[in-house]
C-alpha cells in the first residue's frame, strides 16, 4: 500500500513538474514570437503577356468611376519589376503558439469602382474579415472555393448602402471570389495558417512575428503558381527571402 | 484447426481488401469517397414522420438516378455528356453537398424536407423530371441516401430554415413598392427591367464550375427552378440557389419588403394559378418596366 501511495504522488508530481515545464516553454515561445521577421522582394522577369483593360461598359455606374481604362489585376507590376499581391506563407517549420495564433485585426475586401481592393486579401484561418461596398451599384460577392476542403461556400448581395458582410473561413485555400453581375470582377481571399504578408507595389514584403527556427517560406500568385525557399531566422533578426517569378 | 481458420480468415479479408479498393479506385474517387464507400452508409432522413433509410434508397437510386446522376453522385452518369448548358443544365454533383432549393442560409446545408421537395417538384427548364411517382417513403430513402454521397453531411448540420412571417394580402401598394424593391437591389441587372432574363449582365454568366447558365425569365411562363409557390419565391431569393450567381438577399431586403417584391415578381409572370390579382393590379396600376438606375 504504502509503496502504491509512493508511486501516485511521483505521478502527480511528474506531472505538476511537466505541466509547469511546458507553460514555460510557451511563455518564451509567444515571447520570441514578436521579434523575428522574413524580409525580402517579389519580382518579376519578362513582360506579363496576359494584362488587358477591362471594358466596364455593361454597367454605366462603373465605367463613369474611371477616366482612363483600368487594367486586369491578375499580374500587377510595380517599379524595378516588384510584383504585387503575392501572398507570402510560412508553409512548413511552424510548431507553437504562432501557428494556432489568430490575428485579432479585421481585413477589409472593398469593392470600389467596381473592382476589388486590395485584390487579394491574405487571413489567418479563423480570422474574421469584412466585404464593405462603397459602389452605389449591386454587387454579389461569390467565393468560389473547393468544397472537399472544408471551407463552406456562400453567394451574398451587397446592393447600394448595404451593411458590411463579416465572415472568415476554416481551411488554409486560395478562394478565388467573382461578382457574376460584373464579370471582370474577379479576387482572392488567400487563406494560410500562421504569419503571412502580401507583396506591395514595388514587391516589397515583411512576415512579422516569426519565432527563432528553420522555415519554408511560400510565395504564391495567382497565374505564376508558387515557389518555396528555405529561410533560417535568428532570434530577433530579420532574415531575408528573395523571390523571382517568370512571366508566361 | 487454428492454423486453418487463421489461413482462411487471412485469406478472406485479404480478397475483401482486394475488391474494395480496386473497385472505387478505378472510378478515381477521392481518399474521402473511398471512405464513405468502405464505411457503408447507414443515414436517414426525417420527412415529417416518415424515416428514410440510405440502403433502401440505394436500389431506387441506381434503377432512377444513376444514369444522370452517376454510381458516385458527382454527376457523371452515362447521359450527362449530353447535357449542353444552358439549354440542358448538367446534374446535379452530390459529392460538393451544395444545393439550389434551399430553406437554409446560403453556404449551409439544405434541410431533408428541402432535398424531398426537389425530388417532388423535378426542376423545370431541366432534365430532372417531376419525382412524384415515387411513394413518400421511397423519396425519403433517396433523400438518405443523396446525403451520403457528400462528406459535408459527416461534418456539417442543415442550417435553421429562415423565418417567413405570415402572408399578407395582396394590395396595390404592395405590388408597387415590390416594385420599387426590384429596382432598388437591381434584379434586373440579370433579370431584365420587365423580367425577361435579358438584364445587361444576363449573357455572361456562369454557375460555380463554370458553366453557362440562365438568370429565371419570368415571363415565359416556366416555374421557377425552386417552386412557384409564394413562400417558394420568398425563399428562393432570401436564401440564394447556391451554386448559381443568384446570391441571397435575406441580409438586404426586409421581410415585409420580400413579401412586396413576391407580389411584384408575380405581376410580371404570365397568367397562372396563383397571379390573378398580381396581374389586375399591375394592369390597372399601368406600371412600366423599372428605370435602369
């Protein structure tokens, strides 16, 4: 008897000391987590051979938002061949707290002169976003997405003045979003796990909050496809990842 | 003795294995499939007070549905490539799980009732015929047994049906601010400012794979793909037809606006069983097709 009381107690103690152990181990994680960061450019070699304007004449209300012809989003280049909206994800090498983490800020998907802006919004899985519409034109906002991956499709209207949809999505995908009623309006609710960024203007890009470790960073396009590159980030440094894409 | 049965056991399981993954593998069915198939399906439905049962819709399904519908579900049965949209809407793919004829919010998943009304009612302006022969308990047991083909049914429940208040009568002002309702959340972008499908953004659109297809045109005198019934209206456009670019609107039209705009949608339709008054009042209203805003 005695012997069995010994062995309970070593049990609960083990126990207490690996419970105690382990929130160590997370509180210096979410603490680390702030400082590190992968840092680079975007770019792009060769000429875009697949940009067109857009003829918005279907609709008076949206061709009269613009002077000059505005052109397709699908391959955006900036000065020094930068190529925006690229969503950049850390697509392996997560472990902690930072994978789960979801960001508590809200992204806006805008349509604004019957275009979506920005047009690809990148969110954490889980995390909530907003479709506002300053148009005074309906629009229906339309995810296409896969329905084998969890993410649950929906087609909702957003007439002239309507109140902002929230909503977010349970799997990590590349949602592809149409409004049928302007076809040309075409974006992407890049959903990933973990830290992300998107690419700027001039291509530029910073994933925040990553902790000390070895990663594979993702680079993704919605007509280029996706490249990988192995970064090791230092604690508290900012590590670098260029990325170059071949137009098609 | 032991030795025996183990070999015989071995063996058996070893040809059970053997039947069961080459049989769906060559039908290139998903890991998620192969599962569902493994695991034979063993869920109902409630329809009212009449339980279906998925292995007694099998056989119905396979001597009824299979040649549109196809042995998986996805749509693929033997006729389907015939099918041209928009004329000929392809069938229906019952391993996405997303339905038109819903009583439930866009993105969720259709209530059995749903699903055996759309069996009853067939889809006019399709290939899907009007089920109505079947008896009560035989649509119930397809109903069981379309849910099977899907995963989402595993993971998701139906959505609440939305609330449709009680229909109000029918009044002059009734019909002319559904009127106003048509223009305001611009139906006729698709529609076509007197109903007749050609809106400007009517040529161009597609339903979720792609395909082209038709906005309802409501002066041909077709039933609407979900019912022509006035709670059928009501639903079709508070709800959307998931899958198809008609979006839902229960976040943008009032309920008391949604019954406006069904008696407005009733005016514009040919003469039928249930527009009488609709259409006396819009006659002796002379109201003119909206103004494209």
């Amino acid at each position: 008897m005695k012997k069995r009381q010994y062995s309970k107690s070593a049990i609960i103690l083990s126990t207490v000391v690996i419970a105690v152990f382990g929130v160590l181990c997370l509180n210096q994680k979410v603490s680390a987590a702030a400082e590190g960061s992968i840092t680079g450019t975007v770019k792009l070699s060769g000429t875009p051979s697949h940009v067109r304007g857009i003829d918005m004449s279907k609709d008076p209300y949206c061709a009269k938002q613009h002077d000059t012809p505005i052109m397709m989003e699908n391959v955006v280049v900036g000065s020094g061949n930068g190529l925006q909206n690229v969503v950049l994800y850390i697509s392996e090498g997560l472990t902690g707290n930072e994978a789960t983490a979801v960001p508590s800020d809200q992204p806006t998907f805008d349509q604004k002169g019957c275009q979506y802006i920005p047009h690809v919004v990148a969110m954490d899985i889980d995390q909530k976003f907003q479709v506002i519409s300053t148009d005074q034109t309906t629009h229906n906002i339309h995810p296409l997405r896969n329905p084998m991956t969890g993410n649950i499709p929906w087609n909702k209207s957003q007439p002239p003045g309507a109140p902002p949809i929230t909503s977010s999505w349970t799997a990590a995908e590349m949602i592809s979003v149409k409004c049928n009623i302007h076809p040309w309006m075409h974006g992407y609710f890049a959903v990933v796990k973990g830290p992300f960024a998107t690419s700027d203007r001039n291509g530029a890009y910073t994933i925040h909050g990553v902790p000390a470790g070895s990663y594979t960073v993702t680079a993704w396009q919605e007509d280029l496809g996706t490249q990988t590159q192995k970064v090791s980030v230092a604690g508290g440094k900012p590590a670098s990842a260029e990325f170059t894409f071949a137009a098609k | 003795m032991p030795t025996k049965s183990f070999l015989q056991n071995s063996l058996l399981l070893s040809a059970v294995a053997a039947v069961a993954f080459s049989l769906p593998a060559q039908a290139q069915v998903s890991s998620v499939q192969l599962q569902e198939w493994l695991n034979l399906p063993t869920s109902t439905s409630h329809i009212g007070n009449v339980t279906g049962n998925a292995k007694a819709g099998a056989p119905v399904y396979r001597a009824y549905c299979v040649g549109c519908h196809g042995e998986l579900g996805d749509g693929n049965g033997e006729v389907a490539q015939w099918l041209e949209p928009p004329i000929s809407p392809k069938p229906r793919d019952f391993q996405l799980g997303i339905f038109k004829c819903r009583s439930t919010p866009t993105g969720t998943l259709p209530t059995d009732e749903d699903l055996y009304d759309t069996i009853t009612r067939g889809l006019d302006r399709s290939n899907m015929p009007i089920w109505d022969t079947f008896t009560k308990v035989q649509r119930a047991d397809l109903v069981a047994w379309i849910k099977h083909f899907s995963p989402r049914w595993q993971k998701q429940k139906p959505g609440t049906p939305i609330q449709i208040p009680p229909e109000p009568e029918v009044t002059p002002e009734r019909v002319k601010a559904g009127q106003e309702v048509y223009g305001k959340v611009q139906c006729w972008k698709c529609h076509g400012v007197e109903g007749n499908a050609d809106g400007p953004s009517a040529s161009t659109l597609t339903d979720d794979l792609g395909r082209p297809i038709w906005a309802y045109n409501f002066t041909d005198g077709s039933r609407p793909k979900c019912g022509n019934t006035d709670r059928d209206l009501y639903k079709i456009f508070m709800t959307g037809l998931d899958g198809t670019p008609m979006p839902s609107f229960v976040d943008n039209i009032k309920a008391d606006e949604a019954w406006d705009l069904v008696f407005y949608l009733r005016s514009l339709q040919p003469h039928n069983a249930y527009n009488a008054k609709e259409r006396q009042i819009s006659r002796q209203l002379g109201l003119k097709p909206v103004a494209m805003q």
